[in-house]
C-alpha cells in the first residue's frame, strides 16, 4: 500500500510502498478514505525540537482519519466489515488510576497514531475496535476525517463551561479556533469574538458565525465595549502565543473561565497573583478529547444542524501532493487540509 513515512530524522515526508498492516485479534484494519493534515504533522515534517525529542523513525505520519473497514480480528464484536468509521488516535492503557476515573485523556501511557506508532496518511490503518467511533450515514468522510480536531474544540468550548448566552472570546483562529467559533454559536453564546492576526482565518470564524473579528490589538476595545467594561465570561485560548495568553487572562471577567489548548513554545512567566488569584478566574488545560463524551457531543451538535464544519475545509490534496499541503499550512492560506486518500 502507499504510506506517507517519516523515514529519518531530517526535514520532510516520502511516499512510499509498504506492507498493508496485520490486526491483532482486538483490531480493525480500515480503509482509509479522507485524513486531515494539522500543525503536529508540519512540526514532524520540519524535524523541529519537539518532534526530535518525541518521534522515533521511521514510521508513518497522520492522525485524523475516516474510512471503511475492511477486516475485523476474532475478538471484535462491535465493528462490521463495511462500516463508516473514524476513530480516537490516543490510544490508552485502560487500566492506570486515570483511565479507570474517566479521565483516560490524560493517560500517562499514551500512544498517538502518526507520532508514536504507524498513523493514516496511508491506504490502510490498523486500529483497536475499542477506538472506532461509527459514522452516521449523513456524515461525509472529509468530515468524518476531522473529529479529532473538531473533538478539541468542543472538548475547549464545553468542558466546565456555561455557554449558553455567555460571551466568548476565542484567541487564535486556527482550524481548530475556528470551529470553537461555531460550536460556541451552535451552543447559543449571546457574542462569540474571534482573535487572529491572519485575514484569512477571521473571514473563515465570520463564516462559522462570529459576531465579531478582530485583531489582537482591536480585543480590548472591542471587549469593553460588548461587555460593558466586564470583561468576557469565557475565553478559548487557541494560539499558544504568550500576549494572547496575557490577553486572556485580562479580557476575561473576574470570576470567568480561560479554557487554554494553545501549546507556547517555550516557557514565559505569568503573575498568578494579578492575572489568576486576584481576579478568582479557573483555568483549564485540554488535551485531546474527553472519551467519549466529548465524540458524543460531537455526534449530537453533527446530527441537530446547527454546527456545519465544512466551510473550515479549504484545500484538498492527494497523497502525492504532501509538499503543497505542508506548504499552504504554513503560509498560512488554509483552513483546514484534508488528503483524498480513497
């Protein structure tokens, strides 16, 4: 089968002939039809020092996926030849103290398709039936190829948070900030104001329904304004940049929340006395999706209407046009990529 590997430790991605995966009697092998392309794949395809310091070549590339299955080992009771599916790329241990009390999310023995074991840029994906989620027949499977990061926004948007006529300000609109925009509306925030530096992008929260786009140094005015001087209920953190974070941390009301999934590239300082204690605020780190209920949600905001994620969708690539996809990624043209694998 054709794979997109990283085949050493050096800049870029080779497309190449490989075996089609053996399943365990546990697992699924899936047909891989739509993957998305996200930031963690252009980090390992520069080789920067997160990816060297976490992934070992080679091995193949990619985390977000939909396909059909095609096989189905002796131990599967719950996953059908023919099956639209995609499926949660963290796949955990199930038996630490975390897995066991609901927070298998932040299970300290993780293992990431496309980083710590083989991923989906590939015709075919193995995958523990206990990790497919099904599709509903309405959804396509460029859509059904993103949850993994529609799953991120959600599980930023809703975990602990009271939405519903809240005003939100979501810091960073990347793919993933994009579609908190539209989530936070579906949900029925009474004011959703996006933050980017890149035009692009806020025209792109506009269409997922933003009432406001702005740029960072328009936030604060725009903020007091919407607000009446009280700062915003909620902020989605989404850049990892540290004036955001200071932004965040300012813009939003005393007593509100600052959901943070934006990762910093190396450490800054923060006053915890003035931006977080004094103003009595919660802070919350995501990571990942909450299994499974943020795949619920998911799947309940999908089949209502309300929450379209296809105009986040700009460019489509085959396989054989990895470089271009990297390439509009990091010139910041895209929304979000998808490979047309099948």
């Amino acid at each position: 089968m054709r794979a997109l590997v990283k085949t050493a430790p050096t800049e870029g991605f080779t497309l190449q002939e490989v075996p089609v995966p053996t399943i365990r009697e546990d697992e699924v092998l899936i047909r891989v039809r739509r993957a998305g392309v996200c930031g963690t794949d252009v980090h390992i395809h520069d080789w920067d020092a997160w990816a060297s310091g976490r992934c070992k070549p080679p091995f193949t590339i990619g985390h977000e996926f939909a396909g059909e299955v095609e096989q189905v080992g002796a131990l599967v009771t719950d996953v059908r030849i023919g099956d639209r599916v995609t499926a949660e790329g963290h796949i955990v241990c199930g038996r630490c103290h975390l897995c066991r009390t609901g927070n298998a999310h932040v299970c300290p023995n993780t293992k990431i398709i496309g980083v710590d074991r083989d991923g989906c840029f590939a015709d075919y994906i193995a995958m523990p039936a206990s990790n497919v989620w099904h599709l509903d027949d309405a959804i396509p499977f460029e859509i059904g190829g993103i949850h993994d990061p529609m799953g991120n926004a959600f599980h930023t948007a809703l975990h602990g948070t009271e939405i519903p006529g809240a005003t939100v300000l979501v810091t960073g609109c990347g793919p993933i900030g994009i579609f908190a925009v539209g989530i936070c509306v579906a949900a029925g925030a009474s004011r959703v104001i996006a933050s980017d530096v890149n035009p692009t992008r806020l025209a792109l929260a506009k269409q997922m329904g933003a009432h406001d786009t702005v740029t960072p140094s328009e936030a604060k005015a725009t903020v007091q304004q919407v607000t009446g001087g009280l700062g915003v209920d909620v902020v989605l953190e989404m850049s990892g940049v540290p004036a955001a974070i200071h932004q965040a941390f300012e813009l939003v009301r005393v007593g509100g929340r600052v959901q943070m999934l934006g990762i910093p590239a190396k450490p800054f300082e923060v006053n915890l006395a003035t931006e977080i204690i004094f103003k009595g605020i919660t802070v919350y780190g995501v990571i990942g999706r909450r299994m499974y209920d943020t795949w619920i949600q998911m799947s309940q905001f999908l089949r209502s209407g309300k929450f379209d994620p296809t105009p986040v969708i700009t460019h489509r690539f085959p396989l054989e046009a990895h470089a271009e996809a990297i390439a509009a990624i990091k010139d910041g043209s895209a929304g979000k990529v998808v490979f047309e694998i099948g």
